[in-house]
C-alpha cells in the first residue's frame, strides 16, 4: 500500500488501518521559503523524514497595513489578485508535479481572521471586533475573497486538500460568543465550504500558537476530513479518543511540539510515541499539537515516524 492509498484509508471506515501515518511540520529557514530553493527543501524533509504527506507551509503572509488604526479604516482593507499569490502559487505548482504521485499533497491555509492579525495586530483586530464589528466585517469579506483565489488556484494546480488552520476562538478572546459567529466563523466556513465541495483529504487545525482553550464546540460543525487540535481543554488533558469522539472524524496528533520531540534522546522519544499509539483511536495520524520548532533535530521527528510506521496494534 502506498502513502495516498495509507492516508485515504483513514476516511474510509470499513477498511481498516493497516500501519498509522505520521507527519510533523515546521518553517524552514527564510532562504527556503521561495522558488526552486523551497521546493527542493520541502522534498528533501519530506524524504528525510519518511512523513506520510506532503504538508506545504504558507509563506505569503498578508502585509501589514499601518493605515488600519480604527475600525473604520478596515474598509481600506484591498482585495489581493492572484499575482500577490505568485511566489507560494510557483511552489505548489513545483510540489503537485514533483510528489503528487507518491503521496497526497497539502497545502497550508491560514484563516481570514489570522490574515487580518498579519493586516493589523492580532490585539487591534480584537479590539476592533469588540468595539464595532460591522465595520470590521468590511475587511473580513475583502480578505476571504482574496483567500478564495488562492484556494481556487491551488485546487486548479492539483492540490490534494488544505490544512486549513483557525483561530480567534481562544479562551479570553471574545467572550461574547457571537462576536465570533458574527465575526470570525462565518468566514472560515465560506472557505471551508469551497475546499470540502472540491478535496476530499482536508486537515481542520485549531491551533492554539496565541492561547489556550476551554471549549471546542464552537469548531464542531467545520469542515475537514481530519482534525488537529489542542490536546489541553480547560486545564483538562484530552486523549485522542476523546477528540475523535467529540468531532466524529479521525484525529491527527499526540505529541507535545515542544516536548521530548525536541530535545529527547531516542529512548524517551520511541517511550512517548509508544505511549500514544497504545491509547490512540484506530484512525488517527501521529503528529504534534502544532508546528514544531525549525530548529528541531529531523533525525528525531524520523524516527517518530518510523517507530509509527513499524507499530502492530
């Protein structure tokens, strides 16, 4: 069986899970980020680690725009055209054709509300959706449809699915619940919608990069094939199970991103791998809670791997 056949198990519930795919993610050095030189490196990891897709990180952050001060001003908000994607747009053409064939292919997405924290400040656009979100709402909708040409044209280059990553729902950060639903979801949705009707392989991450959280079932209803999220729910520790359970889907996960994975010797980490796959629900993908540091030994995340890959249930 070969890794697009291993990982499209994983939706398929009548077939069972013959070896459990693993993955890890982190940024490669600036240098690496563009051009042939980015494709090269996401190979060369990809083929170093053994890793059971290939994930493509996002490199083209949203500029900062030093006009956006008041909620008002978020209807200077542009919309970005496909030429603005030019750059990211050259390294998913590069990975489709170079890896498509061996394994599925995943591209990064960062939610209309993480791109409005790049436009402004993460504190700002908070602010700003607490004191007027009408106004704010005005620049969400530019921003999402400047994502939608860039999840359109990556579906048109041959992109497997998304690895669609959300935020703005952290413990704290509005604690009325409908500046969210007003705000921040139905944008994510109005992106998620589009890549679930057009991938059938798609990772939902609730990443916890600026806080913690207490509560997933705002996130139930995403799209997404898979889910990544935070094992740590209200000073609860969650287990795999218990996250499969609650999004009825398979999970991806397990692993703490800075944990024994970074500084660990071989033993603590194959004893912590293991420890994971004993408890771990039948579909599932062993990975981190998040992007793992860019100084991390690879030589650690591929033997993770290997010990995943090696295991009989």
């Amino acid at each position: 069986m070969n890794k697009r056949e291993s990982l499209l198990n994983l939706l398929n519930p009548a077939k069972a899970q013959e070896t459990i795919p693993a993955a890890f993610f982190l940024h490669f050095d600036p240098a690496d980020h563009q051009g042939q030189a980015a494709i090269d490196k996401h190979l060369e990891y990809f083929r170093y680690t053994g890793m059971d897709f290939v994930k493509i990180q996002y490199e083209r952050t949203f500029p900062h725009l030093p006009q956006i001060q008041w909620p008002a001003d978020w209807r200077k908000m542009p919309v970005y055209e496909l030429d603005f994607y030019g750059p990211q747009l050259q390294v998913v053409e590069g990975l489709v054709k170079a890896a498509k064939d061996e394994a599925l292919v995943l591209i990064t997405l960062y939610s209309p509300f993480m791109c409005a924290s790049h436009t402004a400040s993460l504190e700002l656009v908070t602010r700003h959706i607490q004191d007027n979100p009408k106004a704010v709402k005005q620049g969400m909708e530019k921003i999402t449809e400047s994502l939608m040409i860039f999840v359109q044209r990556c579906i048109d280059l041959g992109v497997d699915g998304f690895y669609t990553s959300t935020q703005g729902g952290e413990n704290g950060r509005f604690l009325d619940v409908s500046l969210f639903n007003e705000c921040v979801k139905p944008y994510d949705l109005a992106l998620m919608s589009e890549i679930n009707q057009r991938c059938n392989f798609n990772i939902l991450h609730i990443c916890d990069y600026n806080g913690s959280y207490d509560d997933l079932t705002r996130f139930l209803d995403y799209p997404g094939q898979i889910v990544s999220c935070p094992l740590h729910l209200g000073g609860k520790k969650l287990e795999l199970g218990e996250v499969s359970r609650l999004f009825d889907r398979p999970v991806m996960g397990g692993l703490d991103r800075h944990g024994v994975l970074v500084s660990g010797d071989a033993r603590s980490i194959q004893d912590a791998v293991l420890d994971v796959l004993r408890s771990a629900p039948e579909k599932f993908i062993l990975g981190a809670d998040c992007t793992v540091p860019s100084d991390i030994p690879w030589e650690n995340l591929r033997l993770a791997i290997e010990i995943a890959h090696d295991y009989e249930r």
